[in-house]
C-alpha cells in the first residue's frame, strides 16, 4: 500500500515533466497525471452523496500527496541528483500551487541519464525504507486485529462449517473452507468448488449483505467447499517459507497457482468427497486460473462436471480500470523498481490499518484505502452505500504477490491472454519463444457458462466476447447492460443473488 501510494503520488503531483529512462522508455508524467485527475474525478462523481467521510478522504489524499512529493524532493536535493545539466524536480508540490507553469516550458522537459535515473531509484528506495522502519514500528503498536475466519462467519450465519487445508506441490499450505449442507439437512451428492477474484478471499461468498452465493448454493443442495487463494490473508503459509522473511514465497504468479494449487485443490475434494466431477464457479481471477488450469492440463476437464465464469479476466487488451491501464503502461519501469527495493507482497489485507500511520491508519483510513481498490476494481454506486463498503475493506483487499499484479498488466498492455512475460532473454531461456505462450482455448471442454457486464472496469465485455466465440464448449452467456453492475458488485452488489446466482444454480441443475 505505501509502495503504491508513494508511485500514485508521483503520478499525481509531479506536474508536467516528460523524461527518457536508460531503457528507452518514455516516461510521461503529463499523462500520468491526467489520467490519474481523471481516475480522481470520476471517483469524486461517483462516491458522490455517499457522505461526508468521502469528502475528508479526498483531502487526505492531498494532504498525503504532498507529504511525500516533499519527502522525495528533500532526497533529491539531498543527493545532488539536478547536478550536470540533469533535470530538477521542477513541478513539486510545494511550488505547484503559486506557480506559473507556462513560464516553465522550455525546462521542465529533459534527459535523465542512466547514473541520474539510478539515483532517482535510489533515493525514492531510501524514502520507502524510512517508512519500513517506521512502519515496524507502527506494527507493533497498531497492529488490527485479524479478521474473523469463514468458518466463523458461515457458523454466524447458521451453516455447518468446516476447515480444511490443503498442501500443494511447492509447499504452500492453502486453507479450504466447506459448507457441507445447507439449513434443510438435503442429502445431496452435488460438490461446488467456489474460487474467489484477486485480492479477494473466501468472504466474497459468505458475506452477510443477503443472498451470499455459497449459501444459496449450499440450500439447493450442494456440498460447497471455497479455497482461499495462494498468499491471501487465509493462506499465508507455507511448508518451509515464512511470507514474511523469504522473499521466495512470494515468487510465483496466478498461472502457478492454476497449475499447482487448483489441481491439488480439486483432487483433495474429490479424494475426500468420493464425487465424480466438481461445479466450478470462478469469479475474476478464479476463472482465469481455471482458464490457465485447463489449457496447461487438458485432463482437468474431466474432472468438471460445470464451469461458471463470472467476469473472468483473460484477454484483457480493453481494460477500463484507469489505474491499471496506468501501471500497464508503466510496467517496465515500475518491474525494476518494485525489484530493487524488493517488493514482492500486493496490498496485503494487515498493511491496510498500519501502514503508512498517516494515510491508511488514521480516521479515514479504510474509506481512503477503498478508494484505491475502486479505482483498480471499479465500484457500481447504486449497489453499496458507505456501510457495506467499510465492512468489506475488513476483509478486502487480502493481498496477492506483486508478481500476479504484474502478470496482469502485462496481458493488460499485450492484449494476449498469455503466461508470464519474462522479457526476450528470459522467455527464450524458459519457453523457447520471445513472447510467453498464450493460453489455449480450445482445449477448455468443460461446459461453460459466462456471465459479465458491459460496465466492467476490469473485466471488458469485448474481452469475454472473444471468449465466447473461442470456448469450444461454452454453453451460454448473460450479458449485464445495468451500468451499476461493475466488477467486484457482481460479489457483493444487492442485485447479484436475483440476476446472477439464481442463474448459476439454474446452470448447474442441467448437468
Ligand atoms: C504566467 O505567465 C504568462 C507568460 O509569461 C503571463 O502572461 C501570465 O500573466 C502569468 N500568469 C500569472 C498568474 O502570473
Ligand atoms: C500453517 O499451517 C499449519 C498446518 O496447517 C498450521 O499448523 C499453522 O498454524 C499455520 N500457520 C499459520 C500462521 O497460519
Ligand atoms: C523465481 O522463480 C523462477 C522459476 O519459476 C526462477 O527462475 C527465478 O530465479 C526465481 N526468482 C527468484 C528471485 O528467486
Ligand atoms: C446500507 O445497505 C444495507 C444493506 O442494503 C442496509 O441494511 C443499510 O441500512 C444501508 N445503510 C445506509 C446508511 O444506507
């Protein structure tokens, strides 16, 4: 979170400034920073009405923008980096408001060099240490408590629970929650396997804004079981790394996760169940690892009985999420940098209360983190008042490795629905290629229904079209055209269980 408050920060702020990077990578902060006034004004629009605390938010985020442009500029003068022709910071936030930009033209345009831009890296790296030191020490004072488990949420909700784990082949310890009947005790033979979306987490079907999926599915019958997703808040463990010390936890993408984790997953449920095939929803990213599954292990089909795919993320080229398609751009740049100051987890679900103490702990911190993930996810206002948005910042977002954020981007930008870009020299070295293997299709046979809207910031309508056309077994679709229906509301949106959930059951009744 701070990584990304200090990245969006200099996005916002630093003004119009154009420079090369050594790789050649034209970094425009003049559109940067209009896409970022954009993404902040159409938040400002939408959370409209939702109440006052939206309002201190947003001058939170001035306020935060411009205590760390500050604290960068010190370190830029600090280490002399204007020296030798090389550009000054000229659009910083303490002389951007009394300033004349148009005075300012001819210089605010340069080169940074190589030895500059490494130093520029350096310094923003320095910066993001102080605040790791403070961050432990905020830690430990302010650390929020976890949040309840599903099992405790489903029992709350008057459901028979269970907790399994299960360990994968690389060793990570994934927790598995069941819900083996539901309240009417009917007998079934029917298994569901639910799989939640990034940064999300088993409370995305056992929430108690009405109407949650696995409870509906649990009272027509089926055995419902949802597994936590690699890293997340529940599953941060591991045989022998420690998420927290061992940087190589933290080294894998969604594609391992579908290749690894699911199939042990559904082998482990149909090992304990006895059942002869699994109803599979995926929603977001547990559709794209359900995608990647089956196209990597063909021989998986046959063990799904029925696959729903909500808003999966595959192709995803018409991406409308302005801060994702900013990073898409970016991900060159911001890959080396996420390296070298060797960030490896994404909006974990325990950074949100403590760190920085001054943005995300204080007062408004959750509505002010929320922000964020809506400027990521996209946010229906018709579908969630201010109530149910903070009780889901308790649980989301629950974190993911930096190393599927960039997965996604790099799709975002290539508009390919292919395996991890790992650049020319490394792609050759691993998959005999210059471009990643993209995923195939046509090799996806389970029977499929796919359901999306057509106001998806995530999830493009174009990008399921093609989907669609290219599934070889896909059963059929809803399209959403209610514009309040955007990417995470499909989970937590009043009108999901009548026009989404009703539908997967219906599906899963034929087969
Ligand atoms: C900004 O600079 C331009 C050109 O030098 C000048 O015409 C204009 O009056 C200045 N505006 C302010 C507010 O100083
Ligand atoms: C990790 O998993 C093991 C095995 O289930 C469990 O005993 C341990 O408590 C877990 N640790 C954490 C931090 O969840
Ligand atoms: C991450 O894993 C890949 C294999 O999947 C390996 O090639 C690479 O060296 C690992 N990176 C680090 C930093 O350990
Ligand atoms: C928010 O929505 C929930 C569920 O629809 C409702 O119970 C609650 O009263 C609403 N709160 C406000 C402040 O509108």
């Amino acid at each position: 979170m701070r990584l990304c408050i200090i990245i969006l920060c200099i996005l916002i702020n630093e003004g119009s400034t154009n420079f090369d990077t050594p790789g050649g990578i034209n970094f425009n902060l003049q559109h940067a920073r209009s896409v970022f006034s954009q993404a902040l004004d159409s938040l400002e629009k939408i959370l409209e009405g939702t109440g006052s605390l939206v309002t201190i938010a947003l001058d939170q985020i001035k306020v935060c923008v411009r205590t760390v442009i500050e604290s960068i500029e010190e370190k830029f003068e600090a280490t002399n980096i204007n020296k030798g022709g090389i550009r000054k910071p000229a659009a910083t936030s303490r002389t951007l408001q009394n300033k004349n930009l148009s005075q300012n033209k001819g210089t605010t345009k340069g080169h940074i060099d190589a030895e500059a831009w490494s130093e520029l890296l350096d310094s923003i790296a320095e910066v993001n240490d102080n605040s790791k030191s403070t961050a432990s020490q905020v830690r430990t004072l302010k650390k929020l408590p976890p949040p309840p488990t599903p099992v405790d949420l489903i029992k709350e909700a008057g459901y028979p629970a269970e907790s399994h784990y299960v360990i994968t082949p690389p060793g990570y310890i994934l927790n598995l929650n069941r819900i083996p009947h539901g309240k009417n005790r009917r007998k079934t033979k029917r298994v569901a396997y639910l799989q939640h979306g990034f940064i999300d987490s088993t409370y995305s079907w056992v929430h108690d804004f009405g109407g949650a999926l696995a409870y509906i599915l649990a009272d027509a019958g089926y055995d419902v079981w949802m597994g936590d997703a690699r890293g997340n808040t529940y599953s941060r463990n591991h045989t022998t790394l420690d998420p927290d010390d061992d940087p190589e936890f933290w080294n894998y993408s969604w594609h391992d996760m579908a290749v690894e984790d699911l199939p042990a997953i559904i082998d482990y449920i149909i090992k304990h169940t006895g059942t002869d095939g699994i109803y599979y929803v995926g929603h977001s990213q547990g559709g794209t690892m359900f995608y990647a599954m089956t196209a990597s292990k063909p021989e998986m089909n046959s063990k799904i009985k029925a696959h729903v795919s909500m808003s999966p993320i595959t192709y995803a080229g018409h991406t409308k999420s302005p801060v994702m398609k900013l990073l898409a751009d970016y991900r060159g740049p911001l890959e080396k940098f996420l390296h070298r100051i060797g960030a490896n987890e994404f909006l974990p679900h325990r950074e949100m209360g403590e760190v920085p103490a001054s943005i995300c702990s204080e007062g408004v911190g959750p509505i002010l983190c929320s922000m964020l993930l809506f400027a990521i996810e996209g946010y229906g206002p018709d579908q969630m008042n201010v109530t149910i948005t903070s009780e889901i910042m308790k649980y989301i977002p629950a974190g993911a490795s930096i190393k599927q954020s960039l997965h996604f981007l790099a799709n975002m930008k290539s508009g390919r629905f292919a395996q991890f870009d790992y650049g020319h020299f490394g792609n050759l070295k691993r998959y005999g290629s210059l471009s990643p293997p993209e995923y195939d299709l046509k090799k996806v046979t389970a029977p499929t229904y796919l359901i999306y809207t057509s106001s998806d910031w995530l999830s493009d309508a174009m990008d399921n079209d093609k989907v669609y056309e290219e599934l070889p077994n896909c059963i059929g679709r809803t399209i959403l055209k209610d514009p309040a229906f955007n990417h995470i509301d499909l989970m937590y949106g009043k009108y999901a269980p009548d026009m989404i959930y009703r539908k997967i059951v219906e599906f899963f009744s034929r087969y």
